[in-house]
C-alpha cells in the first residue's frame, strides 16, 4: 500500500466512521463494490474535495483511482446538474441515472473515454463571443477532474487572483481595487490640478491579454501540471479533454477552461508577486491592473511582463487594451468605471439593462412572463448596480415594479396595466 493510498484511508477514518463498509477503490469484484443506488446518501459526506484537503505533499501519485471513483462521479453529476435540472439533455440523462454513472465510472476505469464533438454557438453580452459547449456526460468528467485538482492547486493560487474561486469574485476585486487606490494615492491626495477633485496621484496599468483562450498552448499547460501531478492517466485525461478543442487553445464556457485558465496565468501571478516584487496587483481572468505612484516604473513593469508572457508562456499583452494612465482619469474594470470618490456602470452595460428591462416589461404586461420571471431577470443586476452610483436609477427601477405589484394585486382580473419605461 503506498503513501498516497494510505493517507487517503486515514482521512476517511476520521472524515467517516464507518469508513470500513466505504469501498473508494471501486473494486470489480460486485461482493465488495456499492452501486451508485447505495451510494448516492454516502456521497454527500464522503466528497473527494475534502478527502484532498488532508494531503500536504509536493506531488501526487496514484489519484486516478479516486478520480474514477463512484463517490467523485456522482459528486460530479451533482455539481453538473445544480441549477440546470430542467434542461432536456439532463433530464434524457436522469431517464437511466446510475447506468449511465456506471458507464462513466467503466470508461474512465478502463481508460476507453472519449469525449463528443463541441457545440459551437455565439453570444452577445454585449460583446460578440464564441462559446463551445460540452456535451452534458463531457461536463460530468470535467467535474471529475477539477473535484481532484483544484485543492491540491487553489492553496498554490495568490491571494490577488478573483476569477471563478470560492469566496472570490468581482466584487472583492473591485473592493480590493478600492484599497489599493487610497494607498497608492495616499488616501486621495490631489495633484498640482485644483480644477477637478478627480486629480488624485497615482497611475495604473489596466493590461489585457491579446486571445488569451485561444493562445494557451497545451504542452506548457501540461508541463505546469506534471510538477505536482504524477500520476500519468490524469494527465492523459487532461490531455484528452484539451485536444477536443484542438491542438492550442481552449473553448470558453468549460469548466476546465476556467480552472487552467488560472493555473496557466499562476505563472505570471508568481512571476509580478516575487521576481518583480509587485504590491498592489489584481488579476481577474486574463484582465489585471497593477497600481504605481510612479508612471516610469509602470513602464518597466509593462515590459517586463511582456517579455514574460512571450518567452515563457506563448502569450503576449493586447496592444491597445494594454495601457498606463492617471488614476485621475478613471478606468474600466470588471464591467465599472471606477474613479477615485466614485463609481459608473459602463455605458454599453446600462444600454444592454434597460432594452432588456423594458422588453420584459412588456412581456409582462402581455402576460407572455409572469411577474416572477420580470421580478428574477433584475435581482442579479440590482446586486451588481448596488455596487456603482446608480441610486436614482435603481429607485425608479423599484418604482416601476411597486406600481406593476400594486396593480396586479387591487385590480380587477385580466386588467392591464401601462407599461413605464426606462429611459
């Protein structure tokens, strides 16, 4: 029994206590193995996520098997699953639950997986994207595999890093923003320009990577994960999902898009935070600012991390999207524009909101959506506005939706109300 096998059973003795009747190795022999039907109650307390968080090794040998474990891949179909359990292709999959678990669980035993074809579509939010999506047993695997590599990779991951980690986000990366500006302008100390009380100190480089998901190239990526991963059937699932994109590149919407998109840019977050010895940096995906009081010294930075992304990663800054500039003169991040004593929603956000806004409202009013859905399709938008200068604007979005409610509740039945628009 060697190391990694051992400490896994110690964890389980102490995460279960009757770790003796869990069988994790998921042995062939039908005496000794649970179906998925058996299963299914044990998952919950038995998640591989936590089983992980026991191990403190440099490396890690021999975890396929949990990886192909009956107790990772309902866990996994759990997490595919949650909040999309309407969708026909779910359901179709729910029609045979634990057979078709089973022949996941069989193809990634005997390595014999094979993932289907991508579904490529594009969206407009507002930006124009080509999304490529995975059949629903391809996400299924995903989750089997970010279930086991994202703990041994997220205590590696730098504190400045927002995108797609637990208790992250884009708020924190606008509040951690907040924080590095006062420092840098030592708490809004004004320039020689007493005209304008946006004249704060300071400089930023707001920086973009030019095609970041399209660039990534899969022998580097692969590389990074080869120092800590040495089990070869991992990276050969790894290998497998990667190349179902194509030979360089990965497809936005993925879940393990988003995992290795941190992991590959990790290597720029160590080389900012210890070689150049960075202070106040924020990355969010392939998007980062680093804040200076010193313009010249930004432009080092800029060149040196260039030459970084290009020598050592395939990558390089986006040309125009890549610029140094006053703290004074505010900058767009992460959908706001963010001045010193202040903050905007983008102007492309706000236009996109109101169409949407007023196109649910008259769908409303011709009762071709509920109330509720009118209602559901703000929430998240409110929550994300609350966070700019939009008092005026959300208290007339609350009006409008008092009105609506008041009427729907004293008028007669069928009475139609008129629709107030935003302007």
């Amino acid at each position: 029994m060697n190391l990694l096998h051992q400490s896994l059973v110690f964890a389980v003795a102490r995460f279960n206590a009757n770790a003796n009747r869990v069988n994790l190795n998921c042995n062939a022999n039908p005496r000794n193995s649970k179906s998925f039907k058996d299963k299914k109650d044990e998952s919950s307390r038995l998640e591989i996520t936590q089983i992980l968080k026991h191990f403190k090794m440099k490396t890690y040998k021999n975890i396929y098997k949990e990886l192909y474990s009956k107790e990772n891949i309902l866990l996994a179909y759990k997490k595919a699953t949650k909040g999309k359990s309407s969708r026909p292709d779910i359901k179709e999959f729910k029609k045979y639950l634990f057979k078709n678990l089973e022949s996941l669980h069989q193809e990634l035993k005997n390595q014999t997986y094979k993932p289907k074809p991508l579904k490529k579509f594009i969206i407009r939010d507002p930006k124009t994207r080509t999304i490529h999506k995975s059949d629903f047993k391809d996400r299924i695997i995903h989750h089997t595999l970010i279930n086991i590599l994202e703990p041994i990779y997220e205590k590696t991951f730098i504190h400045d890093s927002f995108a797609n980690r637990k208790n992250k986000g884009t708020h924190k990366a606008i509040q951690r923003f907040d924080k590095f500006k006062r420092k840098v302008s030592k708490n809004g100390k004004l320039t020689n320009n007493p005209y304008n009380n946006n004249s704060v100190q300071g400089y930023l480089l707001k920086a973009d990577i030019k095609h970041y998901f399209k660039t990534v190239d899969h022998s580097i990526l692969l590389k990074i994960l080869k120092r800590k991963i040495k089990d070869k059937k991992v990276i050969q699932l790894t290998n497998k999902i990667l190349k179902n994109y194509g030979d360089i590149g990965m497809p936005l919407g993925n879940l393990t898009s988003q995992f290795f998109a941190n992991l590959y840019l990790n290597e720029l977050d160590y080389f900012i935070k210890h070689k150049l010895k960075i202070k106040f940096y924020i990355r969010y995906v392939d998007d980062f600012v680093i804040l200076h009081p010193n313009k010249n010294i930004l432009k080092e930075y800029q060149e040196a991390i260039n030459s970084f992304l290009n020598n050592k990663l395939r990558l390089k800054l986006h040309p125009d999207k890549s610029k140094i500039q006053p703290l004074k003169n505010g900058t767009i991040f992460l959908g706001y524009k963010i001045f010193y004593h202040y903050k905007l929603l983008r102007k492309s956000n706000l236009r996109t909101f109101k169409e949407r806004f007023n196109q649910n409202l008259r769908l409303c009013q011709n009762k071709s959506i509920t109330f509720k859905k009118l209602i559901d399709s703000i929430i998240g938008w409110l929550g994300y506005s609350i966070h700019a200068n939009t008092y005026f604007l959300r208290r007339q979005i609350i009006s409008i939706i008092n009105t609506i409610s008041f009427l729907l509740i004293f008028s007669v039945k069928n009475t139609q109300f008129s629709t107030q628009i935003l302007k």
